[in-house]
C-alpha cells in the first residue's frame, strides 16, 4: 500500500467523506465533509464511489509528495494548485508520478478544497465511516488534523485501467462570492418567534463573524426577537440548523454539529446550499430567503439527478477508452513509389 | 392505543416528531415505542437514515429521494393511528459501579452539608434509585438521567473545574450523570464509575441507549481497580437486570 506525505499541512487539513450516520442517537456527530457537493465532484473524476474520502483543506491548502503513481482531482475553493511547481486544473483528472509534490497557492475564491484520490484513503473505518471528528478524537488520520510529516496510508486503487481526463462541465463547477442569498425552510421552533424577529431574520443582511469552524458559523446583524425567551427543551439537530440564542444572532450548525441543543431553531439551511455556506469566509454576508420543503427536495433531486447523470457518462467514457486500448503493434515494411518504409500500426479491439 | 403528534421540517431531510411539551415518564414511553417500531419496520421505512430520541421529540433523518416530506409524515401518521409497537421489550436496568467520596468524590461534602445530611445519607440517597436515561446528547455517551432525589439536589460549582476524568459522577441541579469523556464542567462530583462509557473502538461504542435505566452500585476501590483493568482488556461483563 503507497502512501503520501504532508510535506506541509496547511491550517486545518482533515480526511472526511460523508459523515457517520446512525449514532446521533449516542450522541456522536456526523462529521463528514463541510462541502458535500465538492467531495462528490472529486471522486467522480478520479473514478470513486462519490461519498469516498477525501482530504478537506481550509483557506490554506497544505503541500504533499506522492510516494507512488497515482490518480488524483481537485474541487472546491480556487486554491491555485501546483504540481512540481507547474499549475495545474482544478475539476479534472490528473496523473501523478512518484515524487511529485503538489502545492497550492493562495485561496481565491471560497474557502475549503478537497483532494481525492483514486482508491481512497486506507484509514480504518470507525462506526462505519472514514470521516475525522476532531473534538471527539478519532477518525480520519489519528483523529486528528494532519501535521507535517505525516504518511497518509492510501486505498488500492480499483480500476487498474486509465480513466481518461474527466473534465466537470462549467455549468456544474459552482460559484464562489462574498455575498449570497442562503435558502432556508423555517421550522421547526420558528413559532417560537414573534412576527417581528421572523421578519428581521428574513429581511435583513448577516455577516460571518470569525467564529467559524466545523462545528458552527457564529453570525453578526440585527437581533432576532423571540416570543418568550430562547430556550427550549434540548432537541435533536440537523446539519444547516440555524439556532438563535437569547442575545439573538443565529447560529448555523455545521458538519461537526453536536446532536442535541436547547436553543430555538428558526429554520434551516437547504442541502444544497449548504456548500455555498461552506465555502464562505469571515466577514462574507447572507441574507435568507425562506422556501417550501417541496422546493428544497427537487433542487436536491436534480442536484443528485445530475451527479448521477456525470457519473454515468464519465463510465461510458471510460469503457469506451479502455476498449480501444491497444491490443498490439505490428510494423510492416512497405514500398511506395520505390522507396521503403518502415510503418507501425496500432491495432485496438 | 392511537399515538398523536406534531411534526416539523427540520431542512429538506430531517422531520421532528413533538409527542409533548415537558419532561415526563410518559412521553418518554411513547417516544420509545415510535422509536421501537421505526427500529423494527425497516423495510417499511427504506427512506430512514437515522432517529434520535430526545426528551420530548424525535428527530428523524431521512433520505428525500426516497419519501418526500409530505409521504413519510403521512406514513408516520398511518402508523401513529394503529397504535402500533404497544409490546416494548421491558427496558434494561444497567449496573453502574461507584466509588464514592474521596479523591473520586471531591464535593461530596460538601454535597452532604448543603442538605443537612452525612455523605453516608447522600451515598444511600443516590444509590437507592433507579434513574430513567431520556437521552443521550451533549457529548458522545452521555446519558440526560431523570428520577434524582430532591434531598440531594445541589447546585453547580460557581466556578467550573477545567479537566473533569472520564467516568465521574456528579450532581448538578435537580439531576444526576457521568462524564463520558474527559471535558471541562461544573457538575458537583460525588464518585467515580470504572465504566468505559463511551470508547469509540468498541462495538458498541455507547454502552447505553435512551429508555435504559442506571442504577449505581457502590464498590471499594480494590474492585474499582479490578473492573477498570476488565474494562481495559475488553473482558468486563456490564451487569443488568430487567
């Protein structure tokens, strides 16, 4: 099994895919990766199931060193990656040789980058998933961010024929930008609020303060009102919860989210924006737009209907590369107009 | 017997089921048996990823492409009707062993002289109980107990510890519990279990599930020590009775 190695770590790199799932009931969180739609785009291109594991990079990206050939993409924030000092494309299939070392330059756009490699990780799997939770200490590498030096043991790459360059199309490669309307379904306690704070919460601009980690966004803006007072019997929470406190600034729950909580949830972010809210940085504003539960589920459908769709056309792609793989190579000596020469040809299946 | 609730979207993939608005036996009873029949209808409920039951709610996970929210409340409300999963397995009295007072213990007296009682009267008070777990949330493992004796309530440390052991037993308010994990808190410690609540490399990584309930046994040290080697070497055998 080959491996690579963090030469630099960058701010906070962790392995994550997507989350374990079935023991919020124990109290352990889902973790998984904050951008779940950039963690899918990743495997796609290197030709993994699309919920493998990948390395979750934030605002600076860290440097490593293949040990071995392999197959690699990138997604997610516009990071400016480099191999051996060379830049390199984002959202497409790459091939690495042994002793390459890849770099990344500053964050453009967003905040977080993902790296998959083809075969995943070779991390043990704990209650089912690959995903680092920090707080709790385990998962991922040692359950911990890596550090230079580290050896991140690496998955046996399944295909063991060439993907092609698999390229994600534009219009499925998101858009980062500092101000954005996040799309919420209000509930479950928003009847926990008086008129006057759902509109505030509706109609005014918030900011990311620098409170922002894979557990929670702390956000700065107007005060949200509530009817009488803001807490309630603890209850579960989902991923994109926006609580609101008694001092009244809401709090978005993120990938690290702890399971239960006793603070009034006005409403929630939608699946898929939350990879925008992952990708934005401190100081980034938002204003929420309130929508059906209906509406949600079928931008979430057609969001996966097109992952599927990609995945399906990129594996058509592939058989069809492998088989023109080339069979053999014959050389003939020909003769045209009295001259000799030597022609190879190619024979493919 | 029919079971009414509540339901609210929690996002495009989560449902919260509410059975009721304070913290009582009986809505406990009927969140486990929505809990249990969910648990034991997987074919029925395909869509559900995950449950969890809190004092007053449940908070289902669920996977849209399969239910829209509209279908799985309906199904919820089908089921509700029948009444169903009215046969519960009779719930487990987990053992718990305590040490009390001592270095395992550091505000026991303190418990015991803020009640007018001696630490003897206090141990007794908290041992002779069976205390319901509602849930469990906060950290991984920990169990939100209910049914402390009023006689031993006392309040928080004004100034919480920094570094409180796994495994410590404490009193906070009107409730009882144990760290799971070593964490800052202000909880009033009165002993310490040699119990592993919560080792994420062990199947189960949680010894307890909400609707079990704990009843602390007092041990010496010389078996606090005996069991906490057990526990380490995975042979410990967790005592429960029904």
């Amino acid at each position: 099994m080959s491996n690579i190695k963090i030469i630099k770590a960058g701010l906070l790199t962790t392995l994550q895919d997507k989350g374990r799932f079935g023991f919020q009931q124990y109290g352990i969180p889902v973790a998984g990766a904050m951008d779940q739609y950039s963690l899918q785009l990743a495997n796609l291109l290197v030709g993994n199931e699309v919920d493998n594991t990948a390395l979750e990079f934030t605002l600076m990206g860290p440097t490593i060193q293949f040990e071995d050939n392999l197959t690699f993409a990138i997604t997610g924030g516009e990071f400016q990656p480099t191999l051996n000092g060379k830049s390199i494309k984002m959202y497409q299939t790459i091939y690495a040789k042994k002793g390459d070392e890849l770099a990344f330059s500053t964050v453009l756009n967003g905040c977080r980058g993902y790296l998959a490699i083809e075969g995943g990780f070779g991390v043990e799997r704990i209650m089912g998933s690959q995903s680092t939770y920090l707080r709790g200490g385990f998962g991922g590498f040692e359950g911990r961010k890596l550090r230079s030096g580290d050896l991140i043991p690496l998955g046996k790459p399944t295909s063991g024929r060439s993907l092609g360059i698999r390229r994600i199309p534009k219009d499925m490669i998101p858009e980062y930008k500092s101000e954005r309307v996040i799309r919420v379904i209000m509930g479950p306690e928003d009847n926990r609020f008086s008129k006057e704070g759902i509109e505030t919460f509706l109609r005014e601009e918030y900011h990311l303060s620098n409170q922002l980690d894979r557990m929670g966004y702390r956000l700065e803006g107007k005060k949200i009102q509530h009817l009488d007072g803001a807490d309630i019997i603890s209850g579960g929470i989902n991923f994109g919860a926006i609580q609101v406190p008694g001092e009244g600034k809401p709090i978005i729950m993120m990938a690290d989210h702890q399971t239960t909580g006793g603070y009034t949830k006005i409403a929630n972010v939608i699946s898929v924006d939350l990879p925008y809210l992952a990708q934005m940085k401190p100081e980034d504003k938002v204003t929420f737009k309130a929508i059906t539960v209906e509406e949600a589920q079928g931008f979430f459908r057609r969001q996966v209907e097109g992952i599927r769709d990609l995945e399906k056309r990129f594996k058509e792609n592939t058989e069809q590369t492998s088989s023109n793989e080339i069979r053999g190579r014959k050389k003939f000596n020909i003769i045209v107009n009295g001259k000799s020469y030597y022609v190879s040809v190619e024979e493919r299946q | 017997m029919e079971l009414k609730f509540n339901f609210f979207p929690a996002g495009d993939n989560g449902i919260i089921l509410q059975l009721g608005e304070n913290i009582s036996k009986e809505i406990n009873g009927k969140i486990r048996r929505i809990v249990y029949w969910i648990n034991e209808s997987k074919d029925e409920f395909k869509e559900v990823i995950e449950v969890v039951p809190t004092y007053t709610t449940i908070l289902i996970i669920y996977d849209p492409l399969q239910s829209s929210y509209g279908q799985l409340v309906r199904k919820l409300q089908a089921v509700g009707k029948l009444g169903r999963g009215q046969q519960l397995p009779p719930a487990r009295i987990i053992h718990v062993p305590v040490v009390y007072g001592g270095d395992f213990g550091p505000d026991l007296a303190f418990v015991a002289e803020h009640n007018n009682l001696s630490e003897a009267e206090v141990i007794q008070l908290h041992k002779s109980e069976k205390y319901l777990i509602y849930m469990i949330g906060f950290t991984p493992g920990f169990p939100y107990l209910g049914g402390m004796r009023k006689e031993i309530a006392t309040p928080r440390l004004k100034v919480p510890r920094e570094k409180i052991s796994a495994g410590a037993v404490g009193i906070a308010g009107n409730q009882t519990g144990i760290y799971p994990i070593e964490s800052p808190g202000g909880w009033q410690l009165i002993g310490r279990t040699p119990l592993d609540l919560f080792n994420p490399y062990r199947e189960p990584a949680v010894l307890f599930q909400a609707g079990d309930y704990i009843k602390f046994v007092e041990i010496t040290r010389d078996e606090y020590i005996r069991i906490e080697d057990e526990v380490k070497q995975g042979t410990y055998h967790l005592k429960m009775s029904y």
